[in-house]
C-alpha cells in the first residue's frame, strides 16, 4: 500500500536537539553526544523514532565519521571518536532520525565545530609569532569563532542555494524556562587528581526532571557555553512578520507551529513531497530493489531474506512490490557488520542492491579558514598529553564488543552438535552419517545436501539450512567441509512455518570462523558492509587500576524525581580547571541552563621533601 501523505500535511513533526559537551576538540578525541527528539509544533519530548543517525562532515560535504545510535524513551547519550587523520579546520556534526529524511536536511539538527590536529607538521596555529597579517584575505585569528544561525539550530556560517542567495534560516527547538532555576556546587572547590567528589544540583521543580552534566579540564575561554549555543540557536536570525505580527531579531517568542510556515525572503520553489521514509519505530528499517537481467524476468511478491554472518541466527524475510523494492525491518539487538540479502529463487538470476540508509544531501555552507590562535596553546599541549598518555595506558585494555542474544529467530533448536566434543571426522557429511540420526545425508556424485526426518511426516522433507546465520537452498553442497572448521551442527526436527513458507525442519551450521568464507555465498544474494545500530554507551572497558588523562571528564544523563541531584565523580589523574555545564529539562517541554566556569580544580599537593 502506498503512503500518499504529504509532509506537509502529516502531524508530528518530530525534531532532533542535539547537545554536545563542547564546540572545540582534537583528533582522536570523543565527542560526547546527548540528543533528545521532540515535537516541533508541541514543544514536547516524544518517543517516536528508535534510532538516531549522526555525521561528521567537512565543509566539501564529505563525511569523515558516521554512526547509528539507539534512542530508547526519545533519548540518547553517547559518543562519536573524531577520525586522528583529519586536518585542522571546521566541520559539521548533524543528527536526524529516518522519519526527519521526509523534511529534507533543512530539519536536521547541525551543529559547526572546530577540530584541530596538533599532530600534524607545519600547521601554523601553535607558533606564538603568527601575525594577524599571515591569515588570508578577510580572516583573522578568531574568524568563524562567534557562532551564526544555520537551520535546526546551528553556530555555523551562511547557507546559500545554487543562485549564490542567503536563505533565510531558523531553528524549532524547546521554549526556555527560566523558572526551573538550576543550581549547583561541588562538595570542594579545590581536589587532588583522581579523587572522588559530590555534586549537588538543585532546581525550582519539585517534580520528575533530567538533567544533563558535562565537565571539562581546559575548555578553551572563547568557546561557547551549551547554554550560548541553544539559546543562540533558538532565537530568529532577522526580524520575520507573521500573520501580520512583527517578531523581533533575537526573539525567541515565537512559537514553532507558527515557525513552520514562515514565508521565505527568495524565491526557493517548494515540492510537496510524499513520505518515502517511515519511522524506525523499535527497528532499523532497511530498503532496497531486486531486478532481473531480462525485462520480462518477474520481480514482483519474491521473497527477501537478510541476515548477518554470525553465529547466532536472525534471519528476517519481506517480499518486493511491483516495482522489485522491498522494505524490511531488522531487530536493534541483533545486527552486525556484515549483510547478506538473498533472494532464494533458483529459476532466474536477480541483482540485489541496497539503499544507503545516510541522507544524501547536505546543506550549501560558505567555506571558512581556521586558524586557532596562541591562546590556545596551553590547552591543546594539554589536551595532546592526554591522549598520548591514555593510548599508552589503554592501548593493552581489552575492549567489550556489542552483545548480541543467544536466542535464534527460530527459537532454540532441540539438539546441538558441539564438534569439538567428538572424535574427530573427515567432513560434514560423515560426521551426520555418524552422530546425526535426525538428519540425513543425499549424496549425488559429490554433491552432498541433507534432509530432516521430520517428526511430523513419513518422507524426509526439505529443511531450511542456515550456515553462518546466512540462508541456502536446501540442496546446497555443504557435506564436503572439513570438520575441523565447523563449531557446531544445530537441528530443529518440526515444520517451520515462515510466512507463506513450510519447512520440514532447520538445519543451522556454524564454521569456527564464522566467516562465510568456507563456502561460495548463495546465488542472487548481495554481500555488503553495514552499520550496526549501537545499543550502548560507547568507550570500552577499563579497569580502575589504570590511570586516566581525560579532558571530558563527565558527560551523562541524570534522572531526578523532586528536582535534586546528587553524585560522585570520580576524577581523572591530569591537572587542570574543569568547566560545568548542566542542561536540564522536563517531560513537559520545559528547559533551562547553567554554566558555572572554573567549578573546581584539579591540582597536585606539593611534594614534602
């Protein structure tokens, strides 16, 4: 069935607010991420879409890093690790949910921020000699640091179109409150590194609120505040009349509803759009088209199964419209970063392609120099031992990769063949023939195919056979691998019933690889690369033992049931003064802010000799 809604004329309007822990980093360094989706038109926080998309591009729209976030509760906290080859300038961070694609990239929630590569040789902004006359024409030390308006709310420089015009830009975010009031203090204004310390917030709500704490050693002076940066981002860029009323530059009045039809300044035609994009609603939608190599090859109602090459099987099946394009939803908890996407039909040869699932299109930015100046010397020397000394300390740690579940999309199989228990066979085939009564082995020259005795029925029917997590046809040749590279043989006995599709049995195979490269993949199929959704907090594990130079030093969501927050941080072992930012806001579309520089400071006590 097709969606002819427009997007103009759907209801939610859902928005991504996307909170960094600064507007200043180097490479190597993580950018801490705090997103929150909302509703435009409402001012509400709203839990639609599961997960979140985030980019970070250069200012020639090519994306250096990219990453699927799960929002759980409309809500995500979590980092993106700037790429150690990029050169030092500005470039963009933008988030977006799959629904927010049917607005266009105008709807997306950007922000401008400067990276800078301190190990790069022959870059000028660490000579404390640099003359203001050594910028190019029209720049200067701080060019591009004060932040400008951009659409969804953005510190980045003036968009234009294809004519070279300025589109009139503004941003949909929460209304201020100011009555919450937030407060806060550290139990000490003065500790020793690595020393543990109390936080107390406090605000004017006396009811549910979340609040969000980001604490920094050595964050630059002239970088903008979080508060700065939101409150700058929601104010209008110029004076906008609408429905007769003047609003003023820098009014933050006006509500979103009314946002959402202002009248553009230059002729930008505008396309009622339908909605292509549905949302991710507990599930990573993916779409993509089969076509055959004859026109008159059918591609209409055929099945198409994705799965990832793993040990544990989840295999999800759709079925393709006329036009050959299918949409399928995969779970969050069981994706990998490897795809296959097979069309299990044997008569005709199909070419199986995939959509990107990143929006292509960018905004149209004015490119702009940066050139950090001598000020920021101390704190990117800092910042550089930092990091040297954490990839020495961590560079032995090992990290936990992303679980996955145990149980198959099958369910459990009733029996499992665990190889290494066994006497050691030729091949798959002998080792069935042997140990394996519920299965049997079809030999045809040197073809091997197995079958099932299925429980249910006198004949031995054709199951479904799974290797690597990855469906075959039934008469694949599988029984001449070694069985020295297979972990396990799983059997499930009954009919499976999928869809429109019986099965006399299941047959799941993993090779001790699980690899998929033991033997040929299946015809009709596409083998591509893909992002997994990440489920939890990025960072890896570390042991407490080991010592941490860390210039984010705190950076997480805080939930509070009478407006007070209390709890420790435990501090890193470098030296500094740390920053204090803290967001909160509350279910009901109310926010407010409060940044407190120079919190504490972190010091070493004299030596006695």
């Amino acid at each position: 069935m097709k969606i002819r809604t427009t997007h103009r004329e759907c209801k939610v309007q859902e928005r991504a607010l996307l909170i960094l822990d600064q507007d200043f980093y180097l490479v190597g360094e993580p950018i801490n991420l705090f997103a929150l989706t909302y509703d435009a038109a409402l001012q509400i926080p709203i839990d639609l879409s599961s997960v979140l998309y985030v980019e970070l591009y250069n200012q020639d729209n090519r994306v250096v890093s990219a990453k699927k976030y799960q929002l759980k509760r409309g809500e995500m906290v979590n980092r993106l690790t700037i790429p150690k080859d990029l050169q030092t300038g500005y470039y963009y961070i933008r988030a977006y949910t799959n629904y927010m694609k049917n607005f266009g990239a105008e709807a997306f929630s950007t922000q401008r921020i400067r990276i800078v590569n301190p190990f790069r040789i022959g870059t000028p902004w660490l000579d404390d000699e640099l003359q203001p006359d050594t910028y190019p024409k029209g720049m200067g030390a701080n060019t591009g640091v004060s932040s400008l308006n951009q659409p969804a709310g953005v510190n980045g420089s003036a968009v234009k179109n294809d004519e070279k015009q300025i589109i009139p830009v503004h941003a949909d975010y929460i209304k201020p409150d100011s009555g919450l009031n937030i407060s806060a203090h550290f139990e000490r204004k003065s500790v020793h590194p690595g020393d543990s310390i109390a936080l107390h917030i406090t605000s004017a709500v006396n009811d549910s609120i979340q609040f969000l704490i980001a604490i920094n050693v050595a964050v630059p002076v002239r970088a903008q505040s979080l508060q700065g940066r939101i409150v700058k981002a929601m104010a209008l860029d110029r004076e906008q009349v609408v429905n007769g009323k003047v609003w003023a530059k820098g009014d933050t009045g006006l509500v979103n509803k009314q946002m959402l039809h202002l009248p553009t300044l230059t002729p930008i035609p505008i396309v009622n759009h339908e909605i292509r994009y549905l949302p991710e609603i507990g599930c990573d939608i993916v779409t993509g088209c089969i076509s055959g190599k004859n026109s008159r090859d059918e591609i209409a109602n055929k099945s198409v199964y994705l799965s990832f090459v793993d040990s544990v099987s989840w295999v999800n099946r759709c079925q393709t419209d006329n036009s050959g394009q299918f949409v399928c939803k995969l779970p969050l908890s069981y994706q990998g970063n490897d795809l296959v996407i097979n069309v299990i039909d044997t008569t005709v040869n199909y070419v199986v392609k995939i959509d990107d699932e990143f929006y292509p299109d960018f905004l149209k930015v004015e490119k702009e120099y940066y050139y950090p100046d001598s000020t920021l010397k101390e704190n990117i020397e800092t910042r550089m031992v930092n990091l040297q000394i954490n990839d020495a300390f961590s560079a032995g740690l090992k990290r936990v990769p992303q679980t996955r579940p145990n149980v198959r999309f099958y369910g459990f199989p009733e029996n499992e063949y665990i190889f290494r228990k066994y006497v050691d066979l030729p091949n798959l085939s002998e080792f069935v023939f042997e140990l394996v009564p519920e299965v049997k082995a079809v030999k045809v020259g040197n073809h091997v195919s197995f079958r099932v005795h299925n429980i249910e029925s006198a004949e031995d029917g054709e199951p479904l056979v799974l290797f690597d997590g990855v469906p075959f046809p039934s008469d694949c040749n599988l029984g001449n691998i070694p069985c020295k590279k297979v972990e396990s043989l799983c059997v499930v006995t009954s009919k499976f019933f999928w869809g429109a599709n019986a099965y006399d049995g299941i047959i799941d195979i993993t090779s001790t690889e699980k690899r998929l490269n033991l033997v040929e993949a299946p015809n009709n199929s596409a083998r591509v690369s893909f992002d997994p959704v990440i489920t939890r907090r990025g960072g890896g594990s570390y042991s407490s033992a080991v010592p941490q130079y860390l210039t984010d030093i705190y950076f997480d969501k805080v939930c509070s049931f009478a407006g007070v927050a209390d709890l420790k941080i435990r501090l890193p072992q470098n030296q500094g003064n740390c920053t204090l930012q803290i967001y909160g806001y509350t279910k009901d579309g109310r926010w407010g802010m409060v940044t407190l520089p120079n919190a504490v400071s972190i010091t070493r006590s004299p030596v006695q000799l």
